[in-house]
C-alpha cells in the first residue's frame, strides 16, 4: 500500500460517498427539519445517486477529472443551497488535483481549496453554523499532518476527525447563515445539516482510503 | 402523511404535467426533466424585457401560475423547496429572452440566490444581459449583516406582477429592474401557521406544533418562524402580524397601499377574508387607504394552515402598473 | 381546532364582511345580519333574469365569490354547512329582480330546498316570479325514489356560471332556467376526502378517518361518504372518481366536456394537477375531447383535504355561454 | 291541577325546550356528525334561543299564539332541514290550537298537525329514519289515552313515552330522508339526531306540564 491516493481512491470516494449519503438520508433531512426545511439529506441523496450513475460510464484520468465529474454533477443536480456550495467546493478541489496521485500535502491543498470555494460562493465564516465549521478544521488538520511529514493517509485520517469535531460543535452555536439564520437563537441546539453531511463525506474518504491499494 | 401523489419524487413532474395540460391556451412546459420549466405559450416577445423567476416548488401557485401576459415569461420550479439548479433557469432564460434582456426575480434563500447567480454567469456567456431582483420582504427576519437576510415571501407575487406590466408596456431592462427593486423597498409580510406542512419525500411533518401552539413568523419552506405562541383569535394574530408589517414599512396616514392576505395553502377561505377584515380596519386605523386587495392562495407551503399579510406602498406608477391587465393561469384582469 | 377565527358564532358575518371590503368592485353585502346576501355592486340589471343561489357557508368561494356579471347576481350565506332560512332568500332574491323574474339554483339537499321553496312562495306573494332549479350532480349517492336523491356538488358552479352567462344574453326565465337544466342533466361529480373538516361551532372533525384511511364519494359538509377505503395512490383514486363521474354520465368517443378537479380547501394546488393529469388522460382514454378545464378551490369543506372530478358534456351553446366573459371575485375572464 | 292545559304551560314548554336543546346541544351535534354534518344541535340551540328571547316580549293570548310565535322564529333562524320542518310543524300545531286551553283530545290534535306538517314538507314516512319517527307514534299514543278517556297530561306523557322508544328504534334502521340517507347502509347503527330532538322536545313539555297548575 503505497503512500500515495490515486485516483481508483478517488472513484472509490465517490461510491463511498454515495452510500453514506443514502444510508443517512433520513437523519440528514431530520437535522434540516429542525433547523430548516429539511431536504438536505434528500437533495444529496438525489445528487450522489446522480454522480454514481455518471462516474460508473466516465474514464477519469486523474484525481481531478474525478472531482470535475462530481461538482458539475452536484452542480446540476442538488440544487438549494448546498448544490452549488458543494459543487463549488468540488470544483476548486479539482483544479487542486489535475494529477493521477496525491500526497499528503495534496491532500490538504484539495480541502483548502475546497473550503475556498465554499467561503468564495456562500460568504460565511468560521462559527457561523454551516459547513464551512467541518471543512476548515479539516483543511487545517490535514496541512498539519502533511508539514509534520505525516502520509496522505494519515492526512485525511485527521481531517475527517476535525471535521467531526468540527460539526458536533455546530450545535451550541447561533447559525448565522443558510436558512437556520432565520431562527435566531432558536438556532442553538441543533447540528448544522451540512457540517453533518460534510463529516460523513470526509468519513468516507478515509474509508476508501483503507480500502484502497493506491 | 397523506397526499393525493404518486411517486413522491415524482411529484414536481406530475404537477408541472398537469398544469401545462390545464393551461395549455396560456403556458408551455419544456417537458425535459433535466432542464424544468414553464414559459408562455408562443414563446419569447421580441423587443420585450423577459421575467424570470423560480424556486423550490411547493409555493403554487408561485411561481408558474404567474407565467403569462403581464407577468412573467418563464418560470422555473425546483425540487419541493428545493432552489433549481442553473441549468434550467438557463434554459429558461433563454426562452424568455427577447432580445431585449432577462429579469430575474430571486427570492432571498441562499439556495435560490446562488443557482440563479450561476444561471446568470452562463447566460451572460451566450450574450444574454440578464439583471437580478433579490426579493426579501419577510419582516419576521431581522436583517443583518451577519444572516442571510431576510426571506421573500408573499411580496414577490406583486414583484412579479408589477415589474411584469413595466415590462409589457415596453421598459428596458434596466427600468423594468428599477421598477422591481421599487416594489420590493415598498413591500413587507409577515406570516403565522397554525400547522406544519409535509415534504412529500420527507414524509414527516416540517415541524411539530402542540393543539394549542401557533407559529408566528413563519417561513414558506415549512421553516420554525420567529417564535411559537399560545393559539390566540384572528383578530389578536393578525393585530401581531400587520403591526410588524406596517410598523417596519412605516406606514403613515394618507398613505395608499395593496393589501394581500396570502393563504398557507391549507386555509379556508373564509379564515382569510377574516383575517382580511381586521388588517384593514387596522390600516385604515393608521389613516391608510387600501386601495387594492388580493386574498386567496399566492405563495403557499403544501397543504400548511395559516397565513401571510403582505402590504405594498403605492405611488401613482405603481398603481398603473398593478392596474395594467394580466393574463396568467392564477392571476386574471383587465383586456 | 385550530382556525383562524374569533367567535364561532361570528365566522359567517366576519367571512361576509372581509368579502365585501376586499371586492367592493364586485358585490355589496346587505350588512343586516337578520337577512344577510351579497350582489352585484350596482344593483339588479334591468330587464334580465336575476340568478340567486345559497346555502350553507364554508364552501368557499361557492356561492358569494360568483356574484357578479355574467354568474349570480345573488348569494345568500347560511350558516355553516346549514342551509339559509327563506327570509335572506327573499331578500336576496327581491334584490336580484330587475322585472324578468329570478332563477333559484339550489343544491339537492333537503334544508336548501325547502328553505329556497318558502322563499319562493313568499316572492309569489310580492309578484316576482321565481323558477328552481335543483342541482344534483354527485354521483356518489344513489339516486331512488327511497332518500333524498344525489346531493348538489361542485357542479353546481358550472349551472351557475352557463345559466349566468344565458341570463346575461338576455334569455327569459324560461329559457335560462332551461340552460341550466340541461347543465345538470349532463353534468356529474364525485370526491374524496383524506382528511375531515371541522366545524367552527362543533369544535371536532366532521368524522374520524384513521392515517391509512380515506373516504371515497365524501359530501362537502362533512358528511361520511360512499366507503372508506385504504389510502392509495392519486392514480388509484382519480381513477375510480373518474370511472364512476364518466360512466354514469355515459362518457363517449367524440365528446366534448369541461374538466373540473375541484380541491377541497386543505389540498395544495399541486395535488389537484396530479389529479387533473390522470383524469385527463382517462378521458382521452375513452375518445373525449377535453375541450375546457378548471383546477382549482370552487366548492370546499372548510379546511378538508380532498379534491373532487366534475365533468361536463358540452354541445356548441353551451360552450358559447361556458366561454361568455365573467367578473366575479372568484372566476373571471373575457372582456 | 285542572286538567287542561293552558297558554302558561305552552310557555312555559317553549322554555324547558330550549333548556333542554341548550343541554343536549352537543350530544346532538355528536348524532349528527355521525351520520350529517354535525350541526342540528347548533341549529336548534341557536333557534330556541332566538325563541326564548322573543317569547319574552310577546303576548300569547292563546296556545296556538305560542306556537306561531315558535313556527314563526324556527323558520326564520333554524335554516338546515330541521328549520322548516320543526317551523311547519308548530305552524300546524298553531292551527290546531287557536283556544286557551288544551284536553287530552286536543294534544293528540296539536300532535296530529304537527306529524302532518312535517309529513307535507319532508315527504318522510315511517322508518325512513327521521323526526317522523319520533312524532308519528307520539300522536297516536296521545289520541289512544284522549279516546280512552285520559287526562291531557297522561296524553302528553304517552307521547312523550312514544317518541323516546320511536327515536330509539331509528337505530337499526336504513336511513331513506334527509342527509343521512346518503349513507344507505351505514347509516344503520346510528340514531336520528332529528328523532332524538324531536323526543326531548316532548319530554320537555311533560316536565312543563308537571310544573305548570293549569
Ligand atoms: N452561506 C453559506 N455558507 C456555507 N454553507 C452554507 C451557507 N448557507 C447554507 N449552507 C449550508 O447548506 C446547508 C443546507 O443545505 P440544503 O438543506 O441542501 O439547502 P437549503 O438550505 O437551500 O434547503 C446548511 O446546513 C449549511 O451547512
Ligand atoms: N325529509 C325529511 N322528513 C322528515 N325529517 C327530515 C327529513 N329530512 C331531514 N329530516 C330530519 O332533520 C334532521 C336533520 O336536521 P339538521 O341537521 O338540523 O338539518 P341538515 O340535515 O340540513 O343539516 C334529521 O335528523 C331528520 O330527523
Ligand atoms: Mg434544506
Ligand atoms: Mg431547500
Ligand atoms: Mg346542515
Ligand atoms: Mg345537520
């Protein structure tokens, strides 16, 4: 098992995502209902079922090309607000990995510059309650781990954790964009629906990650 | 959870079906489920500025029952209370495009903000001069610069509705935007459920409310309002209601206004024309005049129980313009 | 219950005042609670036949919402889901005279028809002549020598709106009542309900249906229908609605009809597509044209979810008289 | 206590009935619901209520006077089915007792009007399931205690015995007038609501009897 993801890491992300998505449809869209309007787990679920069906026919020569397909994608077929958010993140991520493998390092450059397109498209900050709270910690961890010399295993291993961490402390805080904004203090107590699905996207690149033989 | 649906996810396909079907003399759908919408039967005018609005679905008759002659050219309906995606709004665009260049008329959701936000970009790249009205007369948000802001509700039917006659009596693009931004500083609502409402592909409630809890300040989307309340009269909910939507519109005596009272979608008519009833004895308490009145089903949640009070301050020109004749599936007048 | 109301016992003079207020263009409300009718804004119209309808209130829009030109020229609100007493009637139907005589439309239940029959023959008595015309278009019920015969449901709104657009051409009694017979004859209806209604004085649901149940061939006051049966899908049921409407009325290859999918009050718009999609497609199925549609809230039950299919066979005069211009607060079109 | 009944009686029945509705108002509308729309005990609270208020004023110079008063305020506040027929039922009853006082035989007229003019407007028969079945019997028994000699008030009691047991036996049966015949076979199982009003109207003017010292 080499250090290095590749890019059968990348589509086995994807199939990993896709099912984690459907497997947590409904808590996704309780966690929305709470807060907001509850589609969230709905318009994902609707999205990476989407992406399956176009990765499964696409060639994907590099790591990016795999991002490329999932942002238009998700772009095209979520809608709402984590459609394009998402989108854009995956888009940004992409131009961040027009290689057949990453390191460590890239690793991190691809979650930095997803959440630089997820702050560039939806303007939150850190604490504001949205998905921003899971994706920085994790760009953050995982840059550590790369300068600290660690793998790109290990890199992701640590986002993923952050951006657990990250979404569980969505829950005291006043949401200050998206729609949970519109509650106010009414917002407190709950997870943000994307900060969830987000971990449980990161989750699932350390799973592929594992299983993997890049 | 009981609907008179088919496939949940069929639903918005099956309405949209339905609907062009049932105005088939004054709409058309697209009928590519890729690339959803519904424009005017005959196509784009040449020479006229083209609407365009859209957004989750779940809202009719908003926005597609306001698809005609003197109002808008295309609409694009979404998931339910789901923002479309650019790719339709796109598509729409272009076929409201005249030559003459494309409104859209965006309600404040961070969703809808951001697709047609995309949709513009691309049609910008076809040479399609396309501006955009953000609409947020919901006064139960308080605006800020640290949320989203606040929402578009009911108002955005009389966005439509007026910038649509700016638009048909042949005002450029740039007018016709100017026009609506007017509407939109002049317009406030505010609402209150007594019930939730059910996204068909959720199956559950959007929220829980008690037998004897009401929501005031609800959103459209079956979003929590501003707070939850002992159930009260029509008379105390809609004095709640009004005082904020006047207040913050500052009405003044001698004013003249449109009054909207909006139904959720789940409410009797006879509830509205109550609610009607004691929101304009308390305009006319402040010394306004309600000159016009609208009160029916607009901008719905599902099968929701509640309502919206919406007020608009009219000048001479917008007057005309409400006035000026309108030919949609759900909204008729004049020649 | 929860019902944007105040005194139950006020809704009706509540519902009527906000009415009036808000379609003041329209109709005028006689304001006195003792006789309370609504008509035409302007008065009755000279030398042409005066249409009065009524009954129970909370089938909102039916009947105040089409006064106006080319439809009634009165209507006289009952209480909720009861019947109206003669007194009102012969009020409204004094008011509806312009010296060619007035047309009772009345719904086939038996509190209508003996109240609008006393009115009747106290108008005899002050020389204005009245003619009935007794609408029973649900095919749900039985009709037999042994019950009160089929009830009068959102068909009705077609006698009302045809007969108007006869008496409006300047018909005389006879022939417009004649029109609005042969409406009946060739009209038929059927409904379900998935949720009941409740009555602002009673304070609970008409009846209990349990979360898998509906009820086909429901009444619009409440009242039990035909059979309760597991819920099912919008196909499923349209097509047993439309089966019943079509095979009493003998639908056939060749035939011409209006299609009405009539929402009961709590049914979003979307709903009523779905619906109005299936039955379109089954009519066509059986070689019928569907030449005319409406979709829609006309005759409700309060707050029920629920829809109703109404169709009618048209031949060229009623078409002309269908398409004839109408201005009511709750249908118009034409010039 | 003469034996005749007099105008004091028949006021003082108008107001045990309108006790009586606005006691039993509820249990009314729960009959109607079942098998109508739930509002006859409304309709007869909001009627008996205008009666009572309207009684108040008026002078009653004869039996019948009070009943034309009743005839007169049903008809014009009632509305529904129950309007009409209640109405022409006291109207009937009005004519047939244009006098101050009352025997046995003439209870079993006002009865026998009474029956015949809900019979003239409602077109019902015996066991069809309505307010006939509770006043036909009650007639008859009346005119079996008058021909036999009985007092007024043992007249009016028989009927009143008559009605219970004849809105009693509506149960089982199939509906065939008014709304609940829409119902056809479910409405067997459920009393009339009419029947069950018509019952406590009469049970009403017993008590009002017993009371009153003619
Ligand atoms: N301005 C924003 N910046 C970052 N994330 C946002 C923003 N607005 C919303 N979100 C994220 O989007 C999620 C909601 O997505 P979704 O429910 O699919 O869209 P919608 O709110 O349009 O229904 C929120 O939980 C939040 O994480
Ligand atoms: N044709 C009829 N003949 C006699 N009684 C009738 C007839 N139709 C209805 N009724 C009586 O009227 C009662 C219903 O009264 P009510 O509920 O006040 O009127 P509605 O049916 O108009 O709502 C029934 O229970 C029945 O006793
Ligand atoms: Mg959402
Ligand atoms: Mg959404
Ligand atoms: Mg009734
Ligand atoms: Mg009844």
């Amino acid at each position: 098992m080499s250090d290095l993801l590749n890019v059968a890491w990348a589509r086995a992300w994807v199939q990993a995502s896709a099912a984690v998505v459907g497997k947590n449809r409904m808590a996704l869209i309780d966690l929305d209902r709470a807060i907001g309007d509850g589609d969230h787990g709905e318009n994902l679920d609707r999205g990476f079922t989407a992406v399956l069906a176009k990765l499964e026919a696409a060639e994907t020569a590099t790591i990016g090309d795999v991002f490329a397909l999932v942002a238009k994608t998700l772009m095209s077929t979520v809608g709402g607000a984590a459609g394009p958010l998402y989108g854009t993140a995956y888009l940004r991520a992409a131009k961040a990995a027009p290689a057949e493998t990453v390191d460590a390092a890239g690793v991190a450059d691809i979650l930095e510059a997803a959440v630089g397109g997820i702050v560039a498209r939806g303007k939150a900050e850190l604490e504001d309650a949205t998905m921003v709270d899971a994706w920085s910690p994790a760009a953050e961890a995982a840059r550590e781990v790369a300068t600290s010399g660690g793998s790109a295993r290990a890199a992701l291993a640590a986002a993923a954790t952050a951006a657990r961490t990250g979404a569980a402390a969505t829950e005291p805080l006043i949401a200050r964009k998206g729609r949970a904004s519109y509650l106010g203090a009414r917002s407190q107590g709950h997870r943000d629906p994307g900060a969830e699905s987000s971990a449980l996207l990161l989750q699932a690149a350390v799973e592929a990650a594992e299983a993997s033989h890049g | 959870m009981k609907k008179l649906i088919n496939d949940p996810q069929a639903v918005v396909a099956e309405t949209v079906d339905g609907f062009a079907a049932a105005h088939a003399d004054l709409v058309v759908s697209s009928g590519d489920p890729e690339t959803l919408f519904v424009s005017r039967a005959g196509g784009a005018v040449a020479g006229k500025v083209g609407l365009v609005s859209g957004g989750g679905s779940g809202h009719e008759p908003l926005h597609a029952g306001f698809v005609g002659r003197g109002m808008l050219d295309a609409a694009v309906p979404g998931a339910v209370f789901t923002s479309p995606t650019p790719d339709p709004i796109m598509a729409a665009t272009k076929a409201a495009d005249g030559g003459a260049g494309v409104l859209h008329i965006v309600k404040n959701y961070t969703g809808d903000v951001l697709n047609f936000e995309t949709a513009a970009e691309l049609a910008e790249l076809e040479d399609i001069t396309v501006k955009t009205v953000v609409v947020n007369d919901d006064v139960a948000v308080q605006d800020s610069l640290f949320t989203a802001g606040r929402r578009g509700v009911a108002g955005t039917v009389l966005v439509e509705k007026i910038a649509g006659a700016a638009a048909e009596r042949g005002d450029d693009l740039d007018s016709v935007a100017a026009i609506a931004t007017r509407v939109n500083e002049n317009v406030r609502s505010m609402g209150v459920a007594l019930t939730a409402c059910t996204v068909p592909h959720a199956g559950k409630p959007s929220f829980d409310l008690d037998d004897d809890e009401i929501e005031i300040g609800i959103g459209i989307h079956g979003e929590p309002g501003r707070e939850r309340i002992p159930s009260a009269s029509a008379d105390e909910i809609t004095e709640q209601l009004l005082t904020a939507v006047a207040g913050d519109l500052q009405v003044a005596s001698g004013d003249r206004v449109v009054l909207l009272v909006n139904g959720m979608g789940g409410t009797p008519a006879s509830e509205l024309y109550i609610v009607y009833r004691k929101a304009r004895a308390l305009l006319e308490e402040r010394g306004a005049e309600v000159t016009r009145s609208l009160v029916g089903n607009y901008v719905t949640s599902l099968e929701m129980q509640g309502a919206s009070i919406t007020v608009l301050r009219l000048d001479e020109e917008l007057l005309a313009l409400y006035d000026a004749p309108v030919h949609t599936p759900a909204l008729t007048w004049g020649a």
